[in-house]
C-alpha cells in the first residue's frame, strides 16, 4: 500500500478545490489536513471514472483511515466489477478481497457499508459454507449484533436453495444460541425467520410444530419475563401455527390460541395465576384466549388491567379495551 506522503509523487494530479471542499456537498465531512490529498485524489478519480485497477489502493487507503466512508466502498466495488473478469486468477482476486473486507468487518463490527461490500463479493464468489464459519465468530464477539444477523439472513436466504438441509442445520445453531442467553431477541428473531421459511417451503410437518411448542413452554417456564419469547409467541401463533379455518373476526391482531397444544395452555394458565400483576406479555395472551373463546368479559378487564401492570403503555391497552369488538 502506498503511503500518505508518497501520494503527492503519483502520476494522478491532485485537483485543487476550494478552501471550503469538505464542507461542499450535502453532508459536511471533517477531516484532517494531511489527509486532504488523499481525499481530493479520490474525488477526482471517481469524477473521471478512473476505475482501472491501480487505484484499488486508494480506497483502500481512505477506507483505512474511515472504514464507513460510503463514497471509497462505492469506488472500490466499481473497480473490482470492471476488472475482475478479466483479471488472471479472478477468483484468488476476490479471495483477496473478501480476506481485505472481513478484516474491516473484524475491525469496525457495525460499519454497515462494509457488510454490504462484503455481501457483494460473496455473490461474485458465489456459494462457500465457510461464510458462516465467519459469522459465527463474529457473533461469539457480539452476539446482538444487527449487521452480521442481516447478513446471515441474507446468506441463509438466498443459498437455501443451493444446500437443501441449511435452513435445518440452523435449527441446531440456534437453540445453542439460546441456551447460552435465552434474553437474545436477535436469536429469537432468526429463531422466527427460520420457521417463517421452512413453512413457505411447506417443509414443516405438524410434529415439527409441536416440537416447537414444547421448545416454547420449556424456556416460558424458565424465564416467563423474557419478553423475547413472549415476543416470538405471538409471532408463532399468528404467523406459523396457524389455523387456517378461524374467523379473524373472533381473534385479537390475528392471533389465534384455539388449537394450541394442552401443554402450552397449561403453561400460559399456571403464569398467569402466580405472574398477572407483573408480567404484562401473559395478561394480553390470556386476553386474547379468553375472547377467542367468546368470553369478552375477561379480554375487557385484562385490557384495564394491563393499564396498571404495563403503565409505560396505558394509553394504548385503553384504546385497545375501547376500540374491542362486543
């Protein structure tokens, strides 16, 4: 890689802009003034679409001193399409590249541009199982991390079809995932993407969905305040286990309980009984039960109960009671 000083001997003429350069534009950048060189160098090969492959190194230069700066990202990726096919070794070319890319994924974790670049060279490189060898390592380092689960997800999506059994052996990562902090609402959330997936693929067998439900009332028992799975119970019940039968006219945000395995019922009921006047997420559950069932009466007073146990938000559970259908 060259270096900073070296750049003012380059065959590239450095433009000179106005004193006010970084402030041009509509977001204002702050930098400093030894870097205006490099800086200025870079606007003046995007300007003139100088995209050949010897000025990889200037992106990669900016990119070192800014990992999030959207404009060398946007170069470099211009560059390695217009040269990589006709590169030599064009898939040691992007191995090197997808090495380059992770190393500033590993360094700036949450720099989304970095992970989008990298989601680039994946597709050009095409499918490798490895992928997930990565992202597994960065989710020891930060297992919330919102970037590296939207690339997992768009990995897993778009390479299912390729590798039959990877939705589930996702299966598998993700209960270790849980096991090691049930409080995860990320693992959670692919916990749902999983399932969402493998009934468009009518990949689920109703054993599956029992076995899911048993998964549910295992860790409901064990953390019946975690609102992660609270969370991912409506989600089930309205979007997975669903019966496809019911008059949504009877149902609340269309979530339907009525063909709810015993156990989880069970489950639901003994929380209730000793959690209502603290847990919120069991109130509105057994509201939505109850008025499933007809008894309208109870979903009137969980609603003016929950304006109580969940005061963060009253207004909402009292427009909810308001606007229920008698």
């Amino acid at each position: 890689m060259q270096e900073l000083d070296s750049l003012e001997n380059t065959n590239i003429e450095t433009i000179e802009y106005s004193v006010d350069f970084q402030n041009e534009g509509v977001c204002k950048f702050l930098f400093k003034t030894e870097h205006y060189a490099l800086f200025s160098k870079l606007k003046s090969l995007l300007d003139n679409e100088c995209f050949d492959l010897e000025n990889l190194d200037i992106s990669t230069q900016v990119i070192d001193l800014n990992p999030q700066h959207y404009t060398a990202w946007y170069f470099r990726r211009k560059i390695i399409r217009e040269n990589y096919i006709e590169h030599e070794n064009k898939t040691e070319f992007l191995r090197e590249e997808l090495r380059f890319v992770r190393g500033i994924c590993e360094r700036a974790p949450k720099c989304y541009q970095s992970w989008w670049h990298m989601r680039v060279i994946r597709e050009l490189l095409g499918f490798d199982i490895e992928e997930l060898n990565f992202i597994n390592k960065q989710l020891e380092f930060d297992a919330k991390n919102m970037y590296v689960w939207n690339h997992r997800t768009w990995f897993i999506r778009k390479y299912n079809s390729v590798e039959n059994d990877l939705l589930i052996s996702e299966l598998d990562f993700i209960s270790k995932l849980i096991s090691e902090d049930c409080r995860n609402n990320s693992a959670w959330c692919y916990r749902h993407f999983i399932f969402t997936n493998l009934k468009k693929m009518n990949a689920l067998k109703e054993s599956d969905l029992l076995e899911e439900v048993d998964y549910i009332v295992n860790w409901l028992m064990f953390a019946p305040h975690n609102d992660s799975i609270w969370n991912y119970i409506i989600s089930f019940f309205s979007k997975i286990m669903v019966n496809g039968n019911v008059n949504k006219e009877t149902l609340i945000k269309n979530l339907s309980l009525e063909n709810a395995p015993k156990s989880f019922i069970d489950a639901i009921d003994e929380i209730y009984t000793n959690h209502y006047d603290s847990c919120h997420q069991v109130v509105y559950i057994k509201a939505c039960m109850e008025y499933e069932k007809g008894d309208t009466d109870f979903a009137l007073k969980a609603f003016k109960l929950l304006q109580s146990v969940d005061p963060i938000r009253k207004f909402y559970w009292k427009w909810r009671a308001d606007n229920l259908k008698i």
